[in-house]
C-alpha cells in the first residue's frame, strides 16, 4: 500500500476532504490539488487520502480493509493512480458514498455530515496507524478528527483553509472518536477543529494575515483564543495557483493568447466578453470590471448590489459570473435586467467565461468580508486585469494598493467591506486607468509575480523537515 520511497525523501499522508478535479467544492480543492502537485514535483512522496464519494476510477487498483471500532462499521482504502492527479488513496465507510461531497440536491447540507466526517478520520487514522508516515498533514475540520484516535501522532500539520466552518456536532462523539476525544469537548459539544488545534504540532493558515486575522475575536469564529494559546505553532502561508492552468500566453479558452510583453493583443478577449455579454460597444471606455464567485454573504456580493444602479456615474461595466444564494441570484438578473448596458450577470459556473473574464476585464472586483487567502485575484491579475479588493486575509497579502504604494502597487484596496468603501476604490481605479502609461504598467507588474505553487510547496516541505528535526 505504500510505495517504495527514494532515498533521503519524506512520506506526507494528506487528508483533505477535496481534491480537484476529482471532488471539487470551493478553494480547498484547488489548494490540495496544486500543493500535492508541487510537494511531488520537489520529492517529497505525498499520500493523498480523502473520502470515496462514488465514480471515481483508479489504475491498478488495490484495497485493503481496516482496522476500525463497530461505530465506524466496515471500513476500507482502494488506493491506486488516478489520470488528473496521480497516485490516490480513497476511503470507503459508511455514508461517504454520495453525488456530492456536503449537500444534498435541495442545496442544504446532508444532515449526517458530521457522522460521515467523523468515520471518515477514524478510518484515516486506523491507515496511519497501520503505515506511520513522516508526517501527516491535515486539511480542515472533516480532517480534524484524526488526532483524537492516535495516541501517538506523527508529526502533524494542520491547514486552515476556512475557519467558519468547523463541523461541530453533539458531545456523544466525545467518548466515541478515540482515547484524545476531551480535546475536541466546546462548549458542551463536539468541535473537530477545536481539538485539532489543541493537538496538531504546526497550524497553518493560507496566508501571512489570515494567520494574524483568525487570532482576533472578529475573524476567530469563537476559536481564536484555541489559537492565541498556540501562537507559536500558528503561522501562515500564502496559497498559489496552477500557472500552468492560468496562462494568458497558452490559453485554449480564450479568444486572443497574450502575454506582458504584448498586452494589445489582450483587446480581443475584451471585445469578445463585451460581445458575449451584450454590454454595448467594445470601445475602451467605459472599463470593463468582472466578478466570479460563489454567491454568499462572505463574498460580498450584496455590498455590489447598490453600486449597479451608480455604474454609468462611475463610469464602468461589470460582467459577473456565480451560483449559490438563490435570493442573491434573483435580485441579480432583476439588476441585469433593468441596467443591460452596464451589468451582465450568468449563474452558474462556466469554465470558459472564467477565463474570459480574467483575460477581457479591465478589473476583477472582490469585496469580501473576510477572504482566507483568495485564488481569483492571483488568477486575474496573472491574465492583466487589475484587482480591486476589501483589506481582508490574503487579499492583503496579496494586493499593495496602487496609489499608497506606487512602485509596488498591483490594485486598489477598500479600507472595509462596505458599499462606500468599495465605491470609493472603483472610482480611484477608473481615475487611474485613464492614464494607458499608468494602467499598462500595473497589468505588467501583476503579470509578472511569480503566482506559482513553487514558493508556497518549498515553505511546507521546511515545515516538514523542521518537525522531523
């Protein structure tokens, strides 16, 4: 079951409940799929292990059963290689098998969520038991519960992609998910995030401030005082996304391949968005702005709303593309409707517009309330479309505002996560862009950060070699 090893390499079991493009979700999925790309790329031997959702087909498979307590049922792993993603270890238990990894088709989520999660890590943990591994890395709360099984652990890292959701369920699983279960105890319930902060070597967040955000009473979601007593083994490490994927230069979805050497040949993806969508002229003025997200409070997409009605004062376009809160939606093709030269909204998830909508905007709008790390700003600015963002999570670490820092500057970034702020900073971008000197070169300087996995899998893999000493 586990593969022979090259000399001098580590082995990293890495559960995540995602993986793209084999059970994809939200950014968990993108993360886990390009940092177990890149930790392979740079030796280390990565064990990846998530649950058996149905459907999914490996070469040379093979399976064995596990070890686990009658709670948990019968258990098993198939593991072999899978065409996207390569070597793949998948957990069979009761109630994992399902169309779609949390929701039920009403859009609510599985009501036993919890019970599929909980065997999900006990399986895991009977795996490791069986085959200790270097260091197991673990992603989220469907991971968390791990730990509370393993009464010695391997080293531990723990990555939190998304600290508001933390699976908590009643206190019955106390007693019932292994010897370290009083751990995992919050507030007369059962916390799986909670315990495996308590007990995980190293807590990773997915950006420098995110690590710093979810250690305050307003972006802790009730755990930041769990963290504050971890500062130490608390840190962050930004995200990065799949250059290879997101490349303007050798693109197939898009209309026109570019590059920063040569941005006039970006105007052809502009003209075709402006065409699809049916926002007017493709003449240069007013600037295009796109947004693509799921549709929740989180994202802020409520805050954009009031600004649809004031886009021929700014003077802008936007083109959104989303799906998810369906009274969001609503009032979104009512505004699409009653403002078609300025605002174009498609539900749903389209690959192809995606693209399109990176490399034909001027600007990528993103006002989240809070943004852990964020993959679509670094998506759009590596195809020249200029962000504009809240000063939240990774969106700081990632965007230095154009007019406080001239040189550095890669977009334009709103104080807080309100309508007048984020106004305020369209209205500083579109001043901005006036200027084609002006604009070219913050597209260029965008373009040209290194967005890869490369930097962000080399900072694990030191995090690895320091807990193995």
């Amino acid at each position: 079951m586990v593969p022979t090893r090259n000399n001098g390499s580590m082995r990293v079991v890495f559960v995540t409940a995602e993986l793209a493009p084999v059970a994809a979700v939200g950014g968990l999925a993108a993360a886990a799929a390009g940092l177990v790309k890149e930790l392979r790329v740079l030796g280390v031997e990565v064990d990846v292990v998530m649950p058996d959702y149905g459907g999914i087909e490996l070469a040379d498979e093979q399976a064995v059963d596990l070890d686990v307590p009658a709670w948990v049922g019968t258990a098993s792993i198939r593991y072999g290689v899978h065409d996207d993603v390569g070597r793949l270890h998948l957990v069979r238990a009761e109630g994992l098998a399902r169309p779609h990894p949390y929701l039920q088709p009403s859009g609510e989520g599985w009501p036993d969520n919890a019970d599929r999660f909980f065997r999900f890590a006990r399986s895991v943990a009977a795996w490791i038991e069986a085959e200790p591994p270097d260091v197991v890395h673990l992603n989220d709360w469907h991971s968390g519960p791990v730990l509370a099984a393993l009464s010695t652990a391997p080293p531990t890292v723990l990555s939190i992609h998304n600290l508001a959701y933390q699976g908590t369920s009643d206190a019955r699983w106390l007693t019932r998910i292994g010897p370290r279960g009083r751990h995992y105890e919050w507030w007369g319930a059962t916390n799986p995030l909670s315990g495996a902060i308590a007990l995980a070597d190293r807590i990773v967040a997915v950006s420098p401030n995110y690590a710093a955000e979810i250690m305050t009473p307003e972006g802790g979601f009730g755990l930041d005082e769990p963290l504050r007593q971890r500062w130490d083994a608390v840190g962050g490490i930004l995200n990065g996304i799949d250059t290879d994927v997101w490349n303007p230069a050798a693109d197939p979805l898009i209309a026109a391949p570019f590059d920063r050497r040569e941005l006039t040949s970006r105007e052809g993806n502009r003209t075709d968005l402006i065409d699809r969508l049916h926002l007017g002229s493709a003449d240069s003025w007013p600037p295009l702005a796109a947004v693509v997200t799921r549709l929740t409070d989180q994202k802020g997409i409520d805050l954009i709303e009031p600004i649809v009605p004031l886009l021929a004062d700014i003077p802008m376009r936007l083109a959104m593309l989303g799906s998810g809160d369906a009274d969001l939606a609503a009032r979104l093709h009512e505004l699409a409707v009653q403002h078609p030269e300025h605002f174009a909204f498609v539900e749903g998830y389209d690959e192809t517009l995606s693209h399109l909508l990176f490399a034909g905007s001027d600007f990528y709008l993103m006002p989240s309330r809070f943004e852990p790390c964020g993959l679509t700003q670094m998506q759009a600015m590596r195809y020249g479309s200029i962000p504009v963002v809240t000063a939240v999570g990774g969106l700081v670490d990632t965007v230095p505002d154009a007019d406080a820092d001239p040189r550095r500057g890669l977009g334009f970034v709103a104080a807080r996560a309100r309508g007048e702020d984020v106004l305020a900073a369209l209205f500083r971008a579109v001043r901005r862009i006036r200027d084609p000197r002006r604009r070219g070169a913050l597209q260029r300087r965008g373009m040209a950060v290194d967005w890869s996995w490369r930097d962000p899998a080399l900072a694990y893999r030191a995090v690895y070699r320091d807990l193995i000493g």
